[in-house]
C-alpha cells in the first residue's frame, strides 16, 4: 500500500472521529456565532502573514477558543480556519 494513500486514508479518518464527536456535542445559540466569527478571524489573520515564515496568528484564535469553549470548540475553529485560508491560498496535502 502506498505510504501517502495510507497517511491521507488515516487523516480522513482522524477528522471523521472528531468531526463526529463534536457533532454529538450540543453547543448552544450563544457559543455558535462566536466559534464562526474566531474561525474566521484564524482565517483571515493566516492569509496575510502566509509570507512570513514563523508568524502564525491562527495559533492564538485556535488556542483561546479551545481555552474558553473547550477542546471541541478549538478544533472547529482551527479546522474550518485553516479550510477558509486554504480557499485564498491553496490546498495541498497539508490541508488534511
């Protein structure tokens, strides 16, 4: 079996387990539009310093969000920042 395809195929199935768990979590009307707009400041704080190597302000909008709403609130925010950044920048194998 080919390494990348076993590594994608796991990928795959590491976000499935954790897009299902948070799925299975109630989040509340309040805590909904707050996790839209920080993944949307991850994402749109990733798009400007792309051309700076080592400066990542996406880490502080994930770390925080993960801090005060819980680790299923971080990954919703770091995993649909990073998807609408890679929209203006470009997909790769990275995106996973």
């Amino acid at each position: 079996m080919n390494k990348a395809l076993a590594a994608a195929t796991l990928g795959l199935i590491a976000l499935g387990g954790a897009f299902y768990s948070v799925e299975r979590r109630k989040l509340t009307a309040q805590e909904i539009p707050v996790i839209a707009v920080l993944a949307a400041l991850a994402a749109l704080g990733r798009i400007p310093f792309a051309m700076l190597p080592g400066v990542q302000p996406t880490t502080f909008f994930v770390i925080m969000a993960g801090f005060v709403f819980g680790p299923a609130a971080g990954f919703l925010t770091g995993a649909t920042g990073a998807f609408v950044s890679n929209c203006f920048l470009g997909h790769g194998p990275w995106t996973i």
